[in-house]
C-alpha cells in the first residue's frame, strides 16, 4: 500500500496534514488516531469536556473544536452510531455536559483530485443505491496513488456511475477499505456519506466477516492456529511492514488460519482477521516461516521448500509465470446493510491464475506419491 495518502481520495491524512486538526484554543482533552489497517478509512478521536463547559448540542461543539469539519459530516456520523458519550450512542441533538468523554469514528471526506471516467472492466457482484461490491482482479490499484494517477479502481468506478446514469454523491463513490494492487476478490465501495459512515463504524468494530485464501509456502503441523503480534510500518523499508512481537511498536494483530489442503511444500490455508492491519496476512505468515507463494515483498518469490532438482526449479517457475502474483484472495466479505439493516454476505471464486497453479501442485502431489510408492 502506498503512503501518498495526500494523493488520493478518501486517504488516511498524514499527522503533519490539516485535516481534522484540532483548534488550540480549547482546553478539553482530545486524543485523535488515524487509522488504515488494511486499507480502511477512518479517524478515532476522543475528546474530554473540560469541567466548566456550558451545555450546548454536540454537532456544534464538535464542530467547534474540530477544524475542517462540516457540521453535516457530524450528523451523519452521529445517525450512524458513531458518536458515543460515556460509552453510550447518541444523537446529533444531545446536549454536551462538563466532563463528558465523547468518542467519534469518522469516515474520511473525498479529497479534491481530478478523477476523469475511465473504461475499466469491473466485476460487479452487487449493487444497490447505497453500495457496489465489485470482485477487483489482479492488478487493478485501487485509489489513485504515486505511481498510478490513473487507471484505478475509482476511475472505474466513475466511468460506470456516468454510463448508467447514477446520481452519486461524488462521482467515484467512498472508500471504507482498501486491498492490495495484487490482491483479488471482494471489497465493498459506498454511494453516499451516510451508508460510509455506517460501514465505517463496523470496520472499526472489527464486525465485518472477511475470510481470505491463499497459498503459502511449507507444511504445517497442526490443522489450524492463531497468529498474534503487532504490525507497524518497517524501520528498515517504509515499503513493508513488519512484526513486532513484544508489543513496543505497531498495533495490536490477530490473524486465524485453518488449513484447507494440504502439497507437501507448499499449504493452501483459509485466513480469519480478528483484526485488519496493512498486509496483516503476508506479513503474519511470513512471520511464522510461511510467507505467501510467489510475495515477492515477503520473500515467497524464490524457492523455499522443496527438492534441488532441475525439474522442481523448473516446476516453480513455471508456477510464478502463471500467477506472477502474491497468492491471496479476497474470498468471503460480510456486512449489514448501513440501509435496510439486513445482513449480507458474498463469496467468490478464486481467480484463474491461483486456481491454475492449485491445480498444478495437486498434479506435482500425486506424481511425487506415485514416485515415492
């Protein structure tokens, strides 16, 4: 994932930005976390009414403290849930009291960016007028980025809304998260501010069903497990992240894995995220010594268990030619609906190219037995 977040719409904003500055002639506590683990889009802050504040409704004294936002983007927060006082919801009307803590999630605005329509191929598996789930292939970059200006997702996405003659309320839709360059599979994108408010809150509650596939390098020795460690941005290359086990950097990660089948060198496993940080699954697996076939990032891009024979070589090269990818997919992705309330759910095939090379390794698996017999 880049880190151009001033580039691109919906972005995460750097601490040195301005967006959701806070002003500084206010003396209440306020504690504000930017957040983009795995590529989702929103902003925590939580502030501490300082004793003598007079009641007043909570739209405009968070208006009033946080520079940069509009009071309409308060109320949709609030009809979304994502206002809280003292832990409990509250509506844009309620009356703020000294020595309230109030937390807010916050989805982030479009930001100013000239996406022009685009032709794109898109596989749209849903779409209402609140939101399009789509089932993004290889390749595709999702927001404009350095690097990739145009071309992406969004562009897309633009493209379609102006040839089925969508009334969107920007012309590229809202971001609630984000998946790889790389990555296959689903993401969910939202219409309006309101319906990404919603989506937001259930991200940053962690009550989104994702399941992922991938196949990655060795065997195991249990049939499922749990990976825990925090993720942080890598001191050695800011283009990776890394784990950090005791817990002094990054934040917290909970990765469940099961294994679905099983190649002798290499296993194709199903993944749960408890949580969903930046390249959680690439980084956690080659964490515990099974980076993702063919990540060339995380170091599955060579040959890392097998035999030495020429054949074998050539055997993986002809894999990574036909999936010059990380293998991770995007299989199952589960919401309630920020409209009608209903619970949603939608699965997906794996691409070609990851069912190809499958494919190819139950071939190996079965003429290695044959051998050994």
């Amino acid at each position: 994932m880049n880190d151009d977040s001033n580039i691109y719409p919906n972005a995460p904003i750097k601490a040195d930005d301005d967006f959701m500055e806070l002003n500084d002639d206010t003396v209440d506590t306020i504690d504000s976390e930017t957040t983009e683990e795995d590529g989702k889009l929103f902003e925590h802050v939580r502030i501490t009414v300082d004793g003598g504040q007079e009641q007043v409704r909570i739209d405009s004294f968070l208006t009033s403290r946080i520079s940069n936002i509009s009071r309409n983007r308060v109320q949709n927060a609030a009809k979304a849930g994502n206002i809280l006082v003292n832990g409990k919801v509250v509506k844009s009307n309620y009356k703020v009291k000294p020595n309230d803590v109030i937390s807010i999630v916050f989805a982030y605005p479009p930001r100013d960016t000239d996406i022009k329509p685009e032709p794109i191929s898109l596989n749209i598996v849903y779409e209402d007028n609140d939101v399009i789930v789509i089932n993004k292939q290889a390749g595709l970059v999702v927001h404009p980025a350095h690097g990739n200006f145009d071309g992406t997702l969004l562009h897309g996405l633009a493209y379609h809304f102006e040839q089925t003659h969508q009334s969107v309320e920007n012309r590229f839709g809202y971001l609630v998260h984000r998946i790889d360059k790389d990555t296959t599979g689903l993401m969910v994108v939202t219409k309006n501010e309101t319906a990404q408010a919603i989506l937001a809150r259930q991200f940053f509650d962690h009550s989104i069903h994702r399941r992922y596939h991938a196949l990655v390098w060795g065997d195991f020795n249990e049939s499922e497990g749990t990976i825990i460690g925090n993720i942080g941005r890598s001191t050695s290359d800011r283009r990776k992240m890394a784990v950090y086990p005791d817990g002094e950097y990054g934040k917290e990660a909970v990765t469940h894995w099961k294994v679905l089948e099983r190649f002798g060198y290499v296993t194709l496993n199903e993944y749960r995220l408890e949580t969903g940080r930046t390249h959680q699954i690439r980084v956690h697996s080659q964490y515990i010594g099974h980076p993702l076939f063919n990540d060339a990032v995380y170091g599955g891009d060579v040959i890392l268990k097998g035999t030495t024979f020429s054949k074998y070589k050539q055997f993986i090269d002809n894999c990574f030619k036909t999936m010059p990818r990380h293998a991770l997919h995007a299989k199952e992705l589960g919401f309630v609906h920020p409209t009608t309330g209903k619970e949603m759910l939608f699965t997906s095939e794996l691409p070609n190219d990851m069912t190809q090379v499958i494919e190819k390794w139950r071939t190996y698996l079965k003429a290695r037995n044959l051998f050994e017999e």
